[in-house]
C-alpha cells in the first residue's frame, strides 16, 4: 500500500491528554513543557469542544513580553481559562482518512493536528510530525 492511501488508524497518537474548559493555563503550560505536548483536545462530557496549541498559550502569554516575574506571570496564567484560548472550530478525521488527505487538510488550514473523532468521540490525535515519520522513518 503506498503511505498515502495508509489510513490515519495506523499512525494516530490512541493515547493522549485532553483538556476540560476550565483548566487554567498554567496547568497547560507545566504538562507542555514536561510531556513536549503541543496539542490538548479540549473535552466537554467526552465531546470535542476545542483544542488548545502551543501557540495559543504562547498567543495568550504576552505576559512575557511585559517581563513579569516567574510568580506573576504563573498567577496570571492560572486566572486564564482554558475556554477564552482554544480553538472552538477544530480539524477532525476519521479513522479511515488516509495520510493524503489529512497532509491535505494540515496544509490548506496551516494546523500542525487534526482530532480523530470515531461517533463523534475523540479517539485519537495525528500531527505533522506523525505524518513525517511515517513517510521517512519507516
């Protein structure tokens, strides 16, 4: 089978962290920092309701800019609200869509992941850099 007809089952991330809308964003910022996450599906009673990049807490952390302290900036982080961050329209596949279409789809948005939704339930989660090291690394 060549690797764009390969459906994205195959080389989706089943295991992965979710957000609920209230978290704060400092907890986002400690997981990414320690896991070297940088996509949160945002879940709501096990819907998708959003997701939450890297560059959305970067987007929302222009308290680096104002050269804040550590703790300032951690107690301004925590008074964010996952909800006022994510990203409500989010990019999903089924598990059948092959590695074309979600390339397709990643570049025509200029998103670097797509959820994986299976009767509307998030399954999975498929990246960029999953996309690569399927084309090179096997």
């Amino acid at each position: 089978m060549e690797p764009r007809d390969v459906p994205v089952s195959e080389v989706m991330q089943r295991e992965f962290m979710h957000l609920a809308p209230e978290d704060g964003l400092d907890f986002v910022e400690e997981i990414m920092d320690l896991g070297r996450v940088r996509h949160f599906p945002v879940l709501e009673d096990g819907r998708l309701v959003g997701i939450v990049s890297q560059r959305d807490l970067l987007a929302a952390s222009l308290t680096r800019v104002l050269d804040f302290d550590g703790a300032h900036r951690r107690a301004f982080l925590r008074s964010v609200e996952v909800r006022e961050v994510m990203t409500a329209s989010v990019r999903t596949v089924t598990p059948e869509t092959t590695l074309a279409e979600v390339a397709r789809l990643l570049d025509r948005h200029k998103i670097g992941c797509a959820v994986v939704v299976e009767r509307e339930r998030p399954v999975g989660l498929v990246t960029e850099t999953d996309l690569l090291a399927r084309a090179y690394l096997r």
